[in-house]
C-alpha cells in the first residue's frame, strides 16, 4: 500500500528546474513522467522501495511504497536528491551585483539534482565521460538492471558498491557495455569496500576545494571535468567542468560561434569567484527553459 507525506519547499525552491537541471532525470533509477511533472526513484535499502515526487499547492508530495518505517530514509533521500538543504542566498545576491543571468534568482533555479548516494554519482560520473549520452545511458541502465537489487514492483535500485565489488571486469566489459572503464568500477567498488575510498565523505570533507579535487582524481576515469562535476554534486562549484557541449554553447552564446580559448572562457566567468561552475552552468543551461514555462 502507497504512503504518502509531504514536505514543506524553501522558497528558492522550483521543483521543475531541480528535477531538469542536468541529465541525471534520464539515468535509471531515476525515471521522468512528464504527464504528471512527477520524478521517480528506486532507494537502495534491506528492501529497496519506490518514492515518487510531485509539487502539490506549494509542498512537495512524496508516494513511497515502503514499509512505515522506511518514512525517514525516503524523506532524508529525497531532501539529498533536489538539494532542499542548501542554500543558494550567495549565488542571487552574486548575480544581481554582477546584474547576470537575473532569470536564475527568477524561477529559483541554481539546484543540481543528484543521485542519494555520492557513489552513485561518482560511477554515473565515469559513464558519461568519452562516449554519447545514448551510450552513458545503457551503461547506467545495464548496471541497475544487472546488479541493482529489485522492489517490490520489479524496477531496480542503483548497485551498492558491495554488489559491484563482486562482478568480475568481464561482465562490465561484455554486459554492462563499459569498454574500458571495465576494471575501474571493479577496482573502485573494492576500494569503496575496503574502506581505501569513501566518496560520502566527499559531502562534508574539510578539504579546500582543489585537495578534494586531486583526491578524486585519485581514481581511474576521474580527470578534471569528471571531478569539478563532482564537486558541483557535493556543493562545491568552483571549477568550470568544461567539455566539448559546454565549450560549444559558450562559443555559440558569447563568442559569435566561433571557438576560443579555455582561459577566455574562464576569465568570462571569473566574476563569480567560488560560484561560478554553476554560473556557466545556469548560462549555458537558459534555453532548456523557456520564459513563462
């Protein structure tokens, strides 16, 4: 039987640009259903369970179909994913002294959603890099279908690092279709379970931004764009994360389509100091959602 409750929003908060603020809505265990402006998702518990998102006259609805006592993970996971703990009051008052990107602030939108685990995002990181986003999709959907732990409704979880650590490379080569980040997550879900690497720890690391970016690098796959995404995920966004789509929107938007130097990309947004990998973000982003939508 469905349970539902509901959580009060902060009022920066828009669920439509958290929920379409980055690609992360089109990787399983997530899943879009555009005709309700719901998102769902498979949380990884002793008995995975299915929560479902919606707005509802200002609050956010939560459906979940877990046990009663499942209420407080499903409410802590779901504050994790849309990011409704942080604060963005820095990055607006930012924008208007620099009077930039004013649609932000406007339809409250700044929220990166995530995975509810760093993990997951750290593995989903690895499948989007050197490849199409069709190609980072079947990856991702590979592993959850593969490895993932299923719910009551069939859908699977993503895998815990426990269930990766015991698949050998060549499943991850000849199943999961990873090519050569095969042996990474083989050797990184070791890792994870040894206690060599602990990505949760990322979330509150002491660390300046640049030491916990060298320490993500540390693992194979992780170079500078995979990383400073990374840190956008884990709250911190003072690397750009440029790749090829990002250059060729700034070259478009700024530099009459012709291409340029990472270093005058990065003096364009230099304005912004420690907040301006979400800056270049938000920018490149402003088509995807239209004035009044």
């Amino acid at each position: 039987m469905p349970r539902t409750f509901f959580i009060d929003l902060p009022a920066s908060f828009s669920f439509t640009h958290t929920i379409r603020s980055h690609g992360w809505y089109d990787l399983a265990p997530f899943e879009i259903d555009n005709g309700k402006s719901s998102l769902r998702y498979v949380i990884q518990a002793s008995e995975p369970f299915n929560v479902a998102m919606s707005e509802d006259k200002g609050q956010l609805k939560v459906v979940y179909d877990g046990a009663a006592a499942d209420k407080k993970q499903a409410a802590a996971s779901v504050r994790h994913l849309l990011r409704l703990d942080d604060d963005f009051d820095e990055f607006y008052d930012l924008l208007q002294k620099h009077e930039s990107l004013p649609w932000v602030a406007s339809a409250k939108a700044g929220r990166l959603l995530r995975s509810a685990t760093v993990f997951e995002d750290l593995v989903k990181t690895i499948c989007t890099t050197n490849c199409s986003w069709a190609l980072t999709r079947k990856m991702v959907s590979n592993l959850v279908e593969k490895i993932g732990t299923p719910a009551s409704n069939g859908r699977h979880s993503f895998p815990t690092a426990e269930a990766m650590a015991k698949i050998p490379t060549e499943f991850y080569r000849e199943e999961i279709k990873a090519g050569y980040r095969s042996p990474y997550f083989a050797e990184l879900a070791t890792a994870v379970v040894g206690g060599e690497v602990d990505p949760e720890s990322w979330l509150h690391s002491d660390l300046p931004t640049s030491d916990l970016k060298k320490e993500m690098k540390k693992i194979k796959g992780v170079g500078d764009y995979a990383a400073e995404n990374l840190l956008k995920l884990v709250g911190r966004y003072d690397g750009l994360a440029l790749d090829s789509w990002l250059r060729g929107e700034f070259y478009k938007k700024h530099n009459r389509e012709k291409k340029c130097s990472d270093k005058k990309i990065e003096k364009h947004y230099k304005r912004f100091g420690e907040w301006k990998g979400l800056a270049i973000w938000c920018d490149m982003t402003e088509r995807w959602f239209p004035a009044g939508r």
